[in-house]
C-alpha cells in the first residue's frame, strides 16, 4: 500500500482534473495498488482522490485541482 502523500506530490509536476488524475495513479502504480491515509486504509486511486476532494485536500477549479497542504507526519 501506498500513503495517499504521495499522491499529493504529483501535484508538483503536473496539473490534473479528477480524471487524469486517477488515470496517472494507476499508470504509476498499478491498477490493483490500494492507498492509505492517516485515517482511511485499501482505498482504490478514484477512492483516493473522492477522499482528499471530501477532506478538502484537493479543491477542485476550473482548470483541475487546487491542492491544500497535507497536515499528517511522515512515520
């Protein structure tokens, strides 16, 4: 599994709406690959993704997401 800040790094590459977004997850990882949070666990990329938009890490705008700062630690 793989923790869903990770996910938040990508943003520094590329700007992404919902849809390539989950389609560069799972180009990167893995269609099969599950994602974890500090509070959520075996989430699939779209559940990731409908996760941050939920917990207002990912806003989402005209021209794709913006993203807010992920507040949890690295163990």
């Amino acid at each position: 599994m793989t923790h869903g800040r990770e996910i938040i790094a990508m943003f520094k590459e590329q700007e992404y709406n919902k849809e390539t977004l989950v389609q560069a997850i799972i180009e990167k990882y893995g269609e099969n690959e599950r994602f974890y949070t500090c509070s959520e666990e075996n989430l699939t990329a779209s559940g990731l993704v409908d996760f941050f938009i939920r917990m207002n890490k990912f806003t989402p705008t005209n021209n794709g997401f913006k993203v807010n700062t992920c507040a949890c630690e690295t163990k």
